[in-house]
C-alpha cells in the first residue's frame, strides 16, 4: 500500500527537516509492508533525501518533473538532480492544471521523461472536462492522454483527486471513491489489457477519515496533503494503513 505525502510549498527548509528527522526516528524501519513516499518541495528535496539516504524503506519525490530531458529552461529542474534524489514524480496536479494552466499533452511530455528517468509518476486526476452524458468524460481524457508505453510498463501510480476535495477539509465520499476508481481502472484495462496500475485516493484524507478510504477494494493507498505535515497525523495513517495491509 501506498502512502505518499505531498508536502507541496507549506514547509520551509528547517520545517522539512525537522519533519523528515520526526519521520525518521518513527517509522523508517517499521513499515515494511508499506511505500511511504514524501514529497517535499524542490528546495528542501536534497536535504531530506539525505535524511533518508540510510533508511530505504522511505522514498523521495519531486512534486512536479521536468518538461525535457536536456534542454535550456529556466525554472525546471535538472533531470541528473531528480533522478539522483528522487524515485517518484507527481505531476497533472488538478492545482497545477488549473492554476498554471496544464495540459494532458504537458502532463503526459514530463510522464515520458520521468519514466525514461526511472521514476515512477504520480499521475494525478480530477474531474476535468465536463459533460452531461459521461460524468467520467474528464477523467478518461487525462488517463488517456498517458503514453501506452508508460502504462504497458506498469510502472505509474493514478491518483484520483477531486477538486472538491482537496484542501477544503471535505473529503469525498468513500462511495464516489470506489466508483470513481472503478472507472479508472477499467479505462486502463481498455488501453493496455494486462496491467495492473495501484489507484490511490487524495483529498482531504486524514487520520480519521483514512481508513475509509484504505479499506475500499481498488483503492491501493493515499495521495495526503495537509494532514501530511506533521510526523503525528502522517504517521497515524501510515499506522492504519499497515494494519489493514496485514489484515488483508
Ligand atoms: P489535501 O491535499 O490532503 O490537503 O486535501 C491533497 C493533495 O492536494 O494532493
């Protein structure tokens, strides 16, 4: 089971340290049974990698990868870096679509990098486009727009995260969850027959609220933003989830 922390631009580099130092002294041997992933933002990313460089068990991620491979662009960052410190990206967050504007076409450019990098992309997805005959139409566009070779590989994480749900303190319903998930992995299914892609849930998932949606079948971990930034409530839902891992 996945669980992943998105730390996003909330934590300063003293803050991200003494974050990953908490983590570390807690969980870094326990969970075996579980891929913690932490994602912190690019400035504080090599110094909490190294916090982790002796403990294995816990794994570092850009919140976002770059456009190219090699190339001249201002603001990226540099693909050596993110594959030294890094084995996971996320990228097609719905706060990055909307608020800079980012296409599936873009989404699936820096998906093709992150792969050829060895990464594994956080592939997230929200409602997107609307239509009154498919309510799933946004959905099936975004993990359409995902490169084949990229899924036939296997090695990606979907992330389904409705925009009502993140940050608002409202998560969705566990109902919703299940369909929705349900509907990803049968346009995965449609697009390469074989693979089996882990679909996690995020969106204002919490200590509380985690094991509702850790225990719905499809679901194979949580995308957790705020409820990320302290090692207490981060480590409860890894907690949770490792008991239900076990109970399964
Ligand atoms: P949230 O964020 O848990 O604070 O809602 C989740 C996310 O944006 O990935």
């Amino acid at each position: 089971m996945y669980i992943l922390g998105n730390w996003k631009d909330r934590l300063d580099v003293k803050s991200s340290a003494e974050l990953a130092g908490a983590i570390a002294a807690n969980a870094a041997q326990e969970y075996p049974n579980m891929e913690i992933v932490l994602f912190p933002d690019d400035v504080s990313l090599v110094q909490v990698a190294l916090i982790f460089e002796s403990y294995p068990l816990i794994k570092i991620g850009a919140q976002d990868g770059p456009l190219e491979k090699t190339g001249s662009l201002t603001g990226s960052i540099a693909a050596s870096n993110i594959s030294r410190f890094c084995d996971y990206v996320i990228l097609g967050h719905s706060e990055r679509r909307s608020k800079l504007d980012e296409t599936d076409e873009i989404v699936a450019r820096k998906a093709t990098v992150a792969s050829d990098l060895g990464l594994i992309p956080v592939i997230c997805v929200s409602k997107g486009e609307v239509s009154n005959i498919d309510p799933y139409l946004g959905i099936r566009n975004q993990i359409e727009a995902i490169p084949s070779r990229i899924i036939s590989r296997g090695e990606l994480l979907i992330a389904y995260e409705p925009i009502d749900a993140i940050g608002t303190g409202v998560p969705a319903d566990p109902k919703n969850v299940k369909e929705a998930t349900q509907v990803i992995q049968n346009v995965i299914s449609n697009l390469v027959p074989t693979i089996n892609v882990p679909v996690l849930y995020g969106g204002s998932v919490d200590a509380e609220n985690a094991t509702s949606y850790l225990s719905l079948e499809g679901i194979d971990g949580v995308l957790v933003g705020g409820a990320s930034l302290t090692a207490d409530s981060f480590l409860s839902i890894v907690e949770k989830a490792s008991n239900i891992e076990q109970a399964r």
